[in-house]
C-alpha cells in the first residue's frame, strides 16, 4: 500500500497524518474527562505534543551529530523525516506524570489522553508497517538505462538495495540529489539506484550535467511501473529492499543525509 496520501500536488505521509489523527482524538477524550476545565486541558495537550516533537527531534539530532553538524540549518528541516518517536513517546508520559502530580485535579483527563494517543499511535504505526511491506518484493521489471540498454531490477537483488523515484521537475528531488551522490561514494556494499520517473535520457542528462552530478545506476522508468507498483503517487518516494529483493522500509519525501543514513543502517548494519 502507498505510504501516504495525495491531496493535489501534496503529498502526506501517513505517520504525519496519524500525528494529526492521534492528537484530535486525545483532545476529545481530554476535553470531555476535564469538563469545565477543558481548555486549561487542551492547552497542557499542545505543550505536551510540542514536548514529544522536540525531544523526539534532538534525540534524533544527537544521534546523528556529525552528519547535522556539517550543515546546522538541516537540524531545523523536519521535513527530511528525521525522528526518533520512541524518545518523544518517552517525553510525553514523563511530561504527564509531572502534570498529574502538580496538577491534581487534571490528572485523570491528562493520563487518559496520553494513553489514547500512545495507543492510537502504536496501533497505527503497527499496521502501516504491517500493510506496506507484505510480499512485496523487487519486481521482475527492466529498466532502461543512460546508454540506451535495459537492467533488470533483479541484477541488484544479493546488496541491499535502496531505489530512489525522483524526476527533475520535483524540488524535494533535486534536493536530495546530492546526498545519494554523497551515499553513493561512501556505502559501495549498498545498491543505490535513482530510478527517474516519466522522464527521457536527455532530460535527465541535462539535469546531471547542470547540477554537476557524478551518479551511477540512474535508470529510467518512462511509464512511471514501479511507482505503481508500490502504490506511490507522490514523489520523491525512496524504496529500501534487503540483500534477498524484499521490501523492508519506504519513505515518502525528502532526505537528508542523517535520515538516508539511518534508514540504511536499519537496512544494512
């Protein structure tokens, strides 16, 4: 299944719009336990959301210093996907105990949210996972290469391997090209295949040479088969397969260097 949904040229991934479902939900709970105290409740509801996401952030960003500390401006793009939502997880019940035990009278409204946020969440991100990776494996498909040949998808089953839909029109594209580039040099026991969707070899020429780009394995799906396939209607969307061709992961919009990195170490330790 797609990891994500379309509305126009935007698309969502799911664990964004499961956030956003997860938080209406304890803000219903939360307002109807607090009764005339629910707006002091839904303020504690906002600082503890913002709590998780920070924490959830910087754990991420600790992790992964030396990738972030070559450009420090990338801490502050979120939209590169990188967290680590046990930590923020972990943060929100910290920040909930604390209001339970300063905050008497709200502590029952505060607990019963956070424990139908932490169950929404889980149940969601469980079946998201379960659902877009089952039996989904490299397809017996042939690519057209840069010279004008064919490669089949299979060639690269043996490597872990990571393929990247992108097209040159897509800035979220363009982007991260160089961090594939960078990825490329620095992980040989990895495939790294951009795989341009609907483009010709000299659209994609032209965008290489102008942007100085130094890729291998670029391929060319002129139909737009594998996205779908895996069922992605939005781009960039970068596909992880383990060394036997399996589906183990999907993203859905942008990385950067430290979230390209953490998916393939998940993938390759």
């Amino acid at each position: 299944m797609s990891q994500g949904i379309s509305l126009g040229p935007l698309s969502l991934p799911f664990s964004v719009l499961l956030l956003v479902v997860s938080t209406i939900l304890v803000l219903l709970v939360a307002r109807r336990i607090a009764g005339e105290a629910r707006v002091q409740v839904e303020s504690l509801v906002y600082r503890g959301l913002l709590v998780g996401l920070l924490v959830s952030r910087l754990a991420f960003v600790a992790r992964y210093f030396d990738a972030y500390s070559l450009h420090s401006l990338a801490i502050l793009d979120i939209r590169d996907g990188g967290w680590q939502p046990w930590a923020g997880l972990a943060a929100v019940w910290l920040y909930a105990a604390w209001l339970g035990w300063r905050a008497r009278p709200l502590r029952k409204s505060v607990l019963a949210g956070v424990a139908v946020f932490t169950a929404v969440w889980l149940a969601g991100t469980l079946w998201v996972n379960a659902e877009g990776q089952q039996l989904k494996t490299l397809p017996q498909f042939s690519a057209a290469s840069m010279n004008g040949g064919q490669i089949a998808l299979q060639h690269y089953v043996g490597k872990p391997t990571v393929i990247n839909l992108w097209a040159s029109w897509c800035p979220p594209c363009r982007r991260e090209m160089p961090v594939f580039e960078q990825v490329q040099k620095e992980r040989e026991e990895i495939n790294i295949v951009l795989l341009n969707q609907g483009e010709s070899a000299e659209q994609v020429q032209r965008f290489l040479q102008a942007n100085k780009l130094d890729l291998h394995n670029v391929l060319l799906d002129a139909d737009g088969y594998i996205a779908r396939v895996f069922e992605q209607r939005g781009l960039p969307a970068t596909l992880f397969f383990d060394a036997e061709g399996r589906l183990s992961d999907v993203r859905l919009g942008e990385l950067s260097y430290a979230t390209l990195t953490h998916r393939i170490n998940a993938l390759a330790p």
